[in-house]
C-alpha cells in the first residue's frame, strides 16, 4: 500500500512540469501562429474574399481565444456575410473579454437596426452613450429609435440628461426640442426654442422651429415675424428666407412684409421669390422698394439688379434713371448703369454712362478704365488711349490704365510699343501678376522667348493659383521649343501644362494644348488621346478640339477613327478665323492622303491655300497631284 501511495504521490509530482516539457504548447508561439492566421484574413479581407477571412480567423481563434481583436473582425466578416447570427455571436464574445469596445457596439448597433430589433439596438446606443456622453447627435438618433419603437415614453428621461449639462450645445438642444414637438410635447419644445433665441440667437433651427410651433397653432403673423427676424440675423442663411418665401407663396401675398423698412432683407426676399418662380410677388416687392424712393445707393441698386439677372434692359434704364435724380452724385450708381449697358453689348451708352460718371466725380479712375475699356468693345481704339492717357493724368496713377493701354496696342499688333506700357505699370505695382503678365505676351510676340519666359514665370510665381499665366507661359516655353530645340523648353513646356491640370484638371484648353503638342511630336501618343477626349467631352462643340483629335488618331495610324474626327472639325468651323481653318484643311487632307482618296486631299489643301496663300507645306503637298 505504502509503494501505490508513493507512486502516485510521484506521478501527481511529475503532473505539474511536465505541462512545461519540449512538447507542450508555447503560449507566446500560439500567439505567433494565431498572427499568422490574421494577416492571411486581412489580405483575404482587401479582396473581399470574406469567406477566406473566416476560415482565417477561426483558425487564429482557436490558438488564441482570448483576443478581442480577433473576435471582433470575424464578427465584421460574418455582417458582410449578411449572417447576423454569427456576427452578434461572435461580437458579444469580443465585449466579453473588452466591453469598452466601441467599434463592436457600433456594429452591433447595425445589426439589430438592420433586423428591426429596436430596443437592443437602443440598449447598444445607450451603452455608447455611457462611454461617449459628449456624442450629441446619438441622443436624437436614440429617440427615433424609441418612437420607431412605441417606447416615447423613454424620450423625456433622455433628453432630461442631456438637457441637464451645460456644456450641451444649441445644435443639440435644438434637436430636442424638435423631437419634443413631434411627439406633442409642445410647451417643452417652445420653451427650448425661447431660452436658445434669447442665449443662443444664431442658432438657425432654433427661429425655424418656433416659427413652425406658430403655424401649427395658426399664428401667422407671428411665424412671419420669426422667418423675418432670423433672415435678418443671419444674412448668409437661404433658410429662413426660402421658409419665408415658400409661406408668402401659400397664400400669394406680400402685403404682410412691405411694412419692414429693410430694405435689403426685401430685396434678398424678392430674389428668394423670384428663384422659386413666385415672379409677380417678387416684382411687388421690387417696385415697393423702389416706390419707397430708397436714400442709399444700395437701395436703388437691389431692385435694379433683379430685373437686369431678369433680362428686362427697360426697367433697369428706368429705375436708374429715379436713382440718378435722386442722387446725382454717386458713382456707384454710373458705374453699374454702365456695366448694365454693357451685359446688353450697347456698348456706345455704356461708355456714356462712364463719362456722366467723370462729369461728376472725376478723380475715380476706375471711370477710366471702364469708358476706355466700353471703346475697346466699339474697336475705337484711338479713342480708347486717349482715354486712358487721361486717366493717368489723374494722381497717383492707377497701373491699371498702362495695362489696358498696352493691350490696346497689342491689338493693333503695336507689340513694341506695348512693352513700354507694361513696364510702367510693374514699375507702379511691382507684386500684381498681371502686367507681367501681358509684358511676357508681348514679349512672346516678337518672340524674344528668354525675356518672355521670364515675366511670365514671374507672374505665375506671383500668383500660384492662376492657371492663365501658366497657360501662357506653357505655350510660350513650346514655341520656343520650335525655335531653338534641344535647349530644354519642351520638357518645361510638357512640366507647365502638367502643373496647370494639376490645378484645374477639367481646363479643356489646357487639356487640348497638352495633347497636340504630343500629336504634332508624334509622343506620347497614347497619352494625347486620352487627354483630347477629355477636352472633347467638355466642350463638344469646339473643332479645334476634334481637330487635335483627329491628328492625334492620325498619329497613331488609325485612320478611320482620324477622319471621323477631322469631319466633325470641318463640320464646326464656321466661326474659326482663315488661319485656324487652314489648319483643319490641312490635317484633314492629310488623312485623305494616306486613305488613298487623293481627289478629296487636294481639295481639302487647295481649300487650306485659298485662306494661306504663302503657305509653303500645302504647297509642296499638292504639287505632285498638280504635276502632269
């Protein structure tokens, strides 16, 4: 008996290391493994291959059972599945071992709404509230679930905790009393409404729901008040007036408001009207504004721009005219009479107003600018520089006027000339992009390409965000990458254009520009359609767009899909100069050409010299045709 006991006093002895031998299992190398198994369920994950992923998981839980981790990705895996079984299993596992888990009461949250159950799912809300107290927009969320589910009773107690802090923000208190309507809790509701207007009086939702408190009860005078006081207090607001609008609208009256001696909330009213199609109640309002015989130029001013965005050219010359009389003296007022004028191309009043408007204030340059630039319009160009020379008699000179002045010149092709316009004016404003700007135009003109690269990469440096100068100065750097090639102005030039489209992807110019100089380089072919095809996508109508097109197929060889596109060029060219016509003719008698139709080429190349005389290539394309 004696020898039994100390056997298995043995045995019980040897029980406890042997559990720690070479052949029992390490802890830290499960863990290892299980590891293993996650990555394999990630990977599987990115290909949404979710099935893989659990086998994956299930395997790493099995080695390593008690991570939330794991658990909790199997039950994402299983919700993908649509198995809400298996996924609430295995997420009520995961907060088992870690109940602070938001990720899984978030998903479990989805689940139940998903299945309908609303009171687990309110349980799951509540749960995250405990550990997000400060999540605002869970308690509205919270108490639609609750009257989803016909629990409306549990509302009151969990608005009274929120209502309770004081760090709760208007927003969500204004959500509450929102709710608090709905659910016939009126007088809680308007007393939330009242306490934020007098505390918090931005806050937008505030004004709207009292204002729908009142039409609920039939106060209507009183929901007018309160759209009116809000619009008032937040001007950069539609809300309110839209609100306002649309209530004016029901009954088809504005009688209720022209007794508001703002003349500016009228104004934004009459628009809001208008924008919703109520026109005869918006022109009410406009011709209440101006019968009021407003005493600021602003007042005269908002009438008048609704019925010039109305088209009616008549009633905005009629109601300047009452602006005029009564203040003869505002500039203001000439100068948008003028710019009026000119939206209609009645260029010649336009640069009457602009002169009445000197007649009265002249030491305001701007008048200058604007009459010169309505002469512009009228192609009096003498007329337009004489105008700006008298500008700059006026001190200090505005560096505005040498910029128009120069770009007179510049379209009477006077580029020299010009130069000495744009130079005075860096000299007067040194940090403005844009006489740098015109500088290096004409500088490009006369092809004086260093200098010219020069200000207009300093006027892209001026201002980063001006896609013109980069435009420019891309096609600057590509011509005069013709002219002296190999000196590195392709690769700045291809640079430029990348940099524009980074800025503005959709500049279907820039789109074009980039893409036929590829075509006519015969580079980077594949690129140049696809960049072409955008620009043709944006501007369907363009043929220039279907003209770099169509050279860039070309290029490639594919002629069928060339001459496709070089006939809709031809087809929309209509309104192109002769030069740029010259240049469809020419590309499309190309593709004739190589289509072996050599009657047809010819005529598309004796239709390019007819507009290009001197036009050597065309020439020397049509004399074998020509030749006996």
């Amino acid at each position: 008996m004696k020898t039994v006991l100390l056997m298995l006093t043995l045995l019980a002895a040897c029980a406890a290391p042997a559990s720690r031998g070479p052949f029992a299992p390490d802890q830290t190398a499960l863990q290892r493994r299980a590891m293993h198994y996650f990555v394999k369920a990630k990977v599987a994950e990115e290909q949404k291959n979710y099935h893989a992923a659990i086998v994956a998981l299930r395997n790493a839980a099995d080695l390593d059972p008690t991570s939330p981790t794991i658990l909790g990705r199997l039950a994402y895996n299983y919700e993908e599945l649509d198995d809400f079984l298996m996924a609430e299993a295995f997420s009520r596992k995961a907060l088992k071992l870690d109940p602070r888990q938001l990720p899984m009461r978030y998903l479990r949250f989805r689940l139940f709404e998903r299945q309908d159950h609303h009171l687990r799912a309110a349980g799951e809300l509540e749960a995250i509230l405990d550990l997000q107290p400060d999540n605002w927009p869970l308690y509205s969320i919270l108490a639609r679930i609750y009257l989803e589910a016909g629990h409306q009773q549990r509302i009151t107690r969990i608005f009274e905790r929120l209502l309770s802090r004081d760090d709760a923000p208007p927003e969500a208190r204004a959500n509450v009393a929102a709710i608090f309507t709905r659910t016939g809790h009126q007088d809680k509701a308007e007393a939330i409404y009242r306490k934020l207007i007098k505390e918090a009086p931005h806050t937008e939702d505030a004004w709207l729901g009292m204002a729908d408190l009142y039409l609920a009860r039939g106060q209507r005078a009183e929901a007018i008040r309160c759209y009116r006081q809000a619009a008032q207090l937040l001007p950069d607001s539609p809300n309110p007036l839209y609100a306002l609008a649309q209530l004016l609208a029901r009954v088809g009256t504005v009688d209720e408001v022209l007794s508001d001696p703002d003349a500016s909330f009228l104004y934004r009213l009459g628009v809001t009207l208008a924008e919703i199609e109520q026109h005869p109640l918006a022109t009410r309002l406009f011709e209440h504004i101006v019968g009021q015989h407003p005493n600021t130029a602003e007042g005269w001013l908002q009438p008048a721009r609704y019925y010039l965005q109305s088209g009616d050219p008549q009633r905005v010359e009629e109601i300047m005219a009452q602006a005029l009389e009564a203040m003869p003296d505002s500039s203001e007022l000439y100068l948008f009479l003028g710019a009026a004028r000119e939206k209609f191309a009645r260029y010649e009043e336009a640069a009457a107003a602009y002169q009445q408007g000197l007649e009265r204030r002249p030491h305001l340059t701007e008048f200058y600018v604007r009459w010169g630039f309505a002469l512009e319009k009228l192609e009096r160009w003498d007329e337009a520089v004489e105008v700006y020379r008298r500008g700059l008699s006026v001190q200090p000179p505005d560096p505005e006027l040498y910029i128009r002045w120069g770009i007179v010149l510049g379209r009477q092709k006077r580029w020299r000339e010009a130069l000495g316009c744009f130079e005075r004016a860096v000299a007067l404003d040194s940090l403005d992009s844009e006489p740098h700007l015109h500088w290096g135009i004409a500088l490009q003109k006369l092809e004086e390409w260093e200098p010219a690269i020069q200000q207009l990469t300093r006027a892209a440096e001026l201002d980063e965000d001006d896609t013109y100068s980069l435009f420019y100065l891309g096609s600057c750097l590509e011509q005069a990458a013709g002219h002296r090639p190999g000196a590195g102005y392709l690769e700045q030039a291809i640079a430029t254009f990348k940099q524009l489209l980074g800025l503005n992807p959709n500049d279907a110019y820039a789109l074009n520009y980039l893409g036929y100089l590829y075509a006519d380089r015969a580079i980077h072919l594949d690129e140049a359609v696809e960049l072409l095809q955008r620009a043709v996508a944006l501007e369907p109508e363009n043929s220039a767009f279907f003209d770099s097109l169509g050279w860039a197929y070309f290029r490639l060889g594919r002629l069928d899909e060339a001459k496709e596109h070089l006939d809709q060029a031809l087809a929309k060219m209509e309104t192109y100069q002769g030069e740029e016509q010259a240049v469809i003719f020419d590309h499309a008698g190309d593709v004739a050409q190589a289509l072996g139709r050599h009657g047809e080429a010819r005529q598309h190349w004796l239709r390019a010299l007819e507009l290009v005389p001197e036009n050597a290539t065309v020439q020397h394309k049509l004399q074998p045709l020509t030749t006996p």
